[in-house]
C-alpha cells in the first residue's frame, strides 16, 4: 500500500494514544512471575515432538556509550571482560536448551540485537555460532534468515567479511538521523560516510539484504533536515527500512532523561515528518508493509506481505509463520509451543540462574483458549489488514459476531471515519486505517478493555 494521500492527520490526532505494539498477545505487560522455569520446561518438552526448524534471538546488550532515545535492555560500558564473561553464559543457556529440547533441530532465522551485537569480536561471535551449529544446526539453503545488528561506527576492516563467512546473510544498521544538531542531542555521533561504507560492504560480501532503522519524532528534527536525511538514506538504498516513532518516557528509560523535552517535535511537527518520510520512501519505490516497516519490492519481507506470510514476533515483522522462537540473553523473549517465557532482566540474576544449571526464565505466560483466538485476529489485523470471520469460527468454535459484539459496536465510530469496513463474514482495513493498525487492533484486546490504566507503560501510537 503505497498511498500516503491516505495519511490523514486529523484521524491519526483523533486516535492517538499509547498501547502495545503487537509483537505478542497478550504483551509483555501481562507477563507473570507466576509462570516459571518448570512451565517453559514443559513448552519445551511438547515443542520436541511437533519438530521443525526454529528462530532464534540472541540478545547482546553492551554499548560503549548511551544513546539517548534508547529504550532497549542494555549495559553500557567500555570493558572487554563483560563481553567475554556474558558469552560464557550463553553458550550454557544454549546448551541447556537442547538439553530441554531433546532434539537438534536447525535455525531458519536467527537475529543477533542489542545493544551492540558486534561487542563481540569475531572470534567470540565465531564461538557463538559454533555452538549455535552444534546444538541446533546452522543452514546453508539461500533461504535462511541469519541477521545481526551492526553499528557502524564500531566496525573494524574485517567485520562483514567475517560476519559473510559466518553464515550472515542480512545486517540491520541503526542510524536514526544524518542531521548532526539532532545526533548530538541524542548522544549519537555517526557520519553519512560510516554507515556508507557499512553499506558497500555488506553489499560487496554478498550480504542479501540491508535494513536501516530511522527515528521520527527526536529533539531537534526540522523537516528540512529529515528530508535530507531521508534522501541520503534512500540513496545507500536498503532493502528495509524502519521508521520508528520516538516514544519520551523518561519515568521507564533513565536515558531519556538527557533529553531536553522543550527540543522535542510538538504533535503537529511530529506528523510532518512522518507524511514526508512516507512520501519520500514510497515515492522511492518501497512499499509500506504496515506499522513502521517499508520493504523494495524484491525483499522477502515485501514478498511475503503480497503472499499472506507476514507475521508478527518480538523483532516486528517477520517471514518466518509458525516458527518456535527461542530467547537467548538477559531480557530476552521465547515463544515455545504458544507459551511466552521472558529471561531475567538484570544481569546478575541472569548468571545467577544459569551458575546453578537453571534457564533463566523469570516470568512468561501460558495464553488462555481466548488468549489464542485474540492473539490469531491481531496478528491477522496486524499482517493482513483484514480478517476473516469463518476461518476463526471453524477454529475455534464461535460465532464471530455474537463472540466480539461489543468490539464491533466500539469499531462503528472507526467505520464511519473510514478506518475499516465491516462486511457480513469480513473485517478490512482500509489504506486510511493502516496507519492506525495499533488503535483498531486495541479494540480486540481484553487487557486493554479490562485495565485501561496501564496504558500509560506504553508508547502511543503515533
């Protein structure tokens, strides 16, 4: 869908307002201590004998230095030791989970984030994936997804080659914005030149795609300069691009308490820049996959939207339907056998758990029967912009409209502003309503309806 004509800023003013972003449901927010090591044990133990390839994350958080927008689990620092002691960790959580799986069963996508993945040196990211091999099998087909987070500036002259020669095929570049007044407000000093060459390099080592993730909505943006910094980024031409909305809670992420809020875009600048950013990348030829990914048409993820093989994970958007994921890392987030188990977040707690030969899980969630049938619509709003009654109804036993009555009636004020359309057996989203994705898919969820306060641990969704 590539008609920003349909970017209405007065709808987006209207409906506005924080929310989860749908990488899970139910969210993180509803993640309980309540479910522990024994549950995702249990996940495990059914996950070996359904089979299949699996995904994998694995979560790197050290930085050298704060950037100020940053709301990821990271630890920053300039110690080597941390790097090397945090890798000893996870090649035992590795272990422990093909112990608990039972069974080898090979990676077809695997994502490398952080913080700073590249923390590790190329012969500690050589170990990791080594023991990735052993434990769950490494791919060589084409169509595998082996993607890492690389920051340019902290690239040495050998990295891309050698991450090439591991098996990485996709890299993702963080640069945010070129504008220099805007990199310095957010502590993020990176040149057009370095990511540049980051660029060329991956290219010459074959790598199959590159992404590049931007940010609306930081201190300082003027839409001169984020136009600017839209046309040097579409001139690297990346195969993906993330435009993400800069979300200010300085309550939850003491980084952003370095940010002047007086420089921040007001609301009305905000949606400037994100019509100009939309405008740019889809006269550029990218198609807008949905939220705030934008793919060439060749991409597999631009492929796989035209196909209906979109789906959501903790990554955003992803290729990979059906997948388990396994979490690897401080923070990170499993998805077994439909269960969610979240790692301790805190470092000391994450060794201290796997010091005693225990995953360290520290919370998740075993979804309900209407858990499921929930998270199946949102992910089809979310992916699809679309859902069809029938197939939830033979799956899970309902009536749709008799099931999610009050919810049709709450999306009838979104009907008559043109969001969506809802027909005798289907539900659509229209191009007008797929900027509000977040909103419509709010009106489905049962957290949402049944403890509105807790909005607030949320960013909005514009």
């Amino acid at each position: 869908m590539n008609d920003a004509h349909a970017f209405d800023p007065q709808l987006l003013r209207r409906y506005d307002r924080a929310g989860p972003r749908y990488t899970s449901y139910p969210s993180a927010a509803q993640f309980s201590t309540a479910f522990g090591r024994n549950d995702y044990e249990a996940a495990l133990a059914r996950a070996h004998h359904r089979g299949g390839p699996l995904s994998v994350y694995v979560h790197v958080p050290f930085c050298e230095s704060p950037c100020f927008y940053c709301a990821c689990n990271r630890v920053v620092t300039r110690q080597k030791a941390m790097a090397a002691t945090y890798l000893e960790r996870l090649l035992q959580e590795i272990g422990l989970h093909a112990r608990k799986l039972g069974a080898r069963r090979s990676i077809r996508q695997l994502h490398l984030g952080g913080g700073t993945p590249t923390s590790f040196d190329s012969e500690q990211l050589g170990r990791l994936m080594a023991e990735l091999d052993r434990s769950f099998g490494l791919v060589d087909d084409p169509g595998r997804e082996y993607s890492i987070e690389i920051d340019p500036r902290r690239l040495g002259p050998d990295t891309i080659a050698d991450l090439a020669a591991m098996g990485f095929n996709r890299i993702s570049i963080g640069v945010q914005d070129f504008d220099p007044a805007v990199q310095k407000a957010v502590n993020r000093l990176q040149s057009f030149e370095e990511t540049r060459d980051a660029v060329v390099q991956a290219r010459n080592y074959r790598m199959r795609s590159v992404g590049m993730d931007l940010i609306c909505g930081l201190p300082r943006q003027t839409e001169q300069g984020f136009a600017e910094t839209l046309d040097r980024a579409i001139l690297l031409l990346p195969d993906r691009v993330s435009l993400y909305s800069y979300a200010h809670l300085p309550r939850q992420f003491k980084a952003q308490q370095r940010i002047d809020p007086r420089e921040l875009p007001d609301a009305g600048l905000k949606l400037r820049l994100m019509r100009l950013a939309i405008e740019r990348l889809c006269a550029a030829g990218y198609r807008y996959i949905g939220m705030d990914h934008f793919a060439r048409p060749t991409d597999e993820l631009a492929r796989a939207a035209a196909a209906g093989r979109l789906q959501r994970n903790f990554q955003g958007y992803s290729t990979g339907a059906g997948l388990d994921l396994i979490g690897l890392g401080v923070s990170a987030i499993s998805r077994v056998d439909g269960c969610y188990a979240q790692n301790a977040r805190q470092l000391n707690a994450y060794y201290a758990q796997l010091d005693h030969g225990h995953l360290p899980v520290e919370r998740g969630l075993s979804p309900t029967a209407d858990d499921r049938l929930r998270a199946e619509l949102i992910e089809s709003l979310m992916c699809r912009c679309a859902v069809e009654f029938s197939g939830l109804e033979w799956k899970h036993g309902i009536r749709f409209r008799e099931y999610f009555a009050s919810e049709l009636a709450a999306l009838e004020p979104m009907a008559r502003d043109g969001l969506l359309r809802v027909a005798e057996t289907r539900l659509e989203v229209t191009p007008a309503g797929r900027y509000l994705l977040r909103a419509i898919a709010m009106v489905f969820d049962a957290y949402q309806a049944a403890a509105p306060g807790q909005q607030v641990r949320h960013s909005r969704v514009i």
